[in-house]
C-alpha cells in the first residue's frame, strides 16, 4: 500500500493569491494524480503527474492555474493560482502503487485531502 | 469517452434494511470497475473492484454488462456504513479511473 501526506489539511485564502498543495507518499510511484473533490459532484481528475516529464492536463484545466511539480517519486505539488471562490474545493493527492501483496492491480491510495477555502 | 452515472446522491435507510447504491457506465471495451468509500474524517478508499468478485464488509457488486451497470448492495444495512460511496470506470489499463459524482449513504438506527 502507499500512505499519502498532504499540506496544507485546510487554509482560508484571499482572492488573487496562490497556494501550493504538498503531497508526500512513503514509497516510490511512478503516477501521481491530482483530482478536485467538490460537494455533489463527482471526483474530477485535474492532471497526471510523472516523473521527469511535464504533467499531463484534463480538459478544462490548465498548467498557469494549476502548475504541477514532480521532481522526484515521493513528491508532488500543486498550486492554486490567483485564485477566485470559485476555487474553493477540496483537492486529493492519488497515486496508483504496483500490484504486490494486499494491493490489487489498479488500486488508488489518496491523501487525506487539502480543504480551500476562497474568499 | 466513458461516463459514469450515479442517480442518487443522497440515499437514507433504516438500519437492518437492504440497501442498493445504483451505477451505471458507459464505455465501448472492457471496464474495470470499483467502488471507493469515504467514511466520516477519513480518506478515501478502495472498497471492492469487480474482477475479486468478493464480498468486503458486507457488500457485493455484480456487473452487468447488459445493462451496463454495476450496483453495490448489502442485504442488512448497519450504522457504520455511512459514508460517501464513489463507483469508478478504468478503461484500458490505464490506471486513471473516472468516477461518478458519489452517493452519500445514511444508515439511521
């Protein structure tokens, strides 16, 4: 399995400013994902993050809002670029671990999550 | 482009009452289905993918390819199974499910 740890849990923050999300994972992954989760609506996957290769965006979503840094396995980071209310959210911190002992094929190990708060 | 479909976003029942959390995708090849929970305060969670085919904390889910649909149930509904329950599609081995917008189970005593 993979134990996720993300920073900042929650912070409140003025519009126009930027915040940078940490997630730090206890082993080595080659995938990391970086998903926004929204009340009543569905959890939606911001961008794919790999090592030593520029993150991958989702429809929707771009790197000047969302600059993504992957500089090694265990570590990423997302910010939030002048951000609006809109913003407001939680984001998730995924990665996707080999298949091994106790862990299915595909299985997704999320952080605890970064609550945002725009006002 | 695959889609992932929960009606119901919010679904209360009874303790001891059967409970059906309704699916259904859209998607042209073979999907690889699963259902994540999140409990109160805590993250996110793998609960069951289709292809174990077994029964975790009480809950099952058949897919039917048919009707395209992959529904969790649990005969006898207990307290601590409320939570945020998610159904996700990976489409292609490609390890980036795509997930429908959750239902939120509430198990009344």
């Amino acid at each position: 399995s993979a134990v996720i740890s993300q920073k900042p849990s929650r912070d409140i923050c003025q519009r126009g400013t930027s915040l940078t999300i940490q997630c730090q994972v206890d082993s080595q992954v080659t995938m990391m994902f970086w998903y926004r989760q929204q009340p009543g609506q569905s959890l939606t996957l911001i961008a794919t993050a790999n090592q030593g290769s520029e993150a991958t965006y989702e429809s929707g979503f771009v790197i000047d809002k969302f600059p993504i840094s992957r500089p090694n396995l265990t570590f990423s980071t997302l910010t939030v670029s002048n951000m609006s209310p809109e913003d407001s959210s939680i984001y998730l911190c995924s990665v996707v671990v080999p298949p091994g002992l106790g862990v299915m094929a595909g299985e997704l190990f999320f952080g605890e999550g970064s609550r945002l708060t725009v006002l | 482009a695959q889609r992932v479909t929960q009606p119901e976003k919010l679904l209360s029942v009874f303790k001891g009452a059967p409970v059906e959390l309704k699916c259904n995708y859209s998607y042209s090849g073979s999907p690889e289905l699963f259902w994540y929970v999140q409990y109160s305060r805590q993250r996110l969670q793998l609960l069951l993918r289709h292809i174990s085919r077994e029964s975790i904390k009480g809950f099952t889910a058949d897919l039917n390819k048919g009707e395209t649909s992959f529904h969790l149930k649990k005969p006898f509904a207990q307290e601590e199974d409320s939570a945020m329950y998610y159904c996700a599609l990976e489409a292609g081995g490609s390890y980036i499910p795509t997930f429908g917008r959750g239902t939120s189970l509430i198990v009344h005593p």
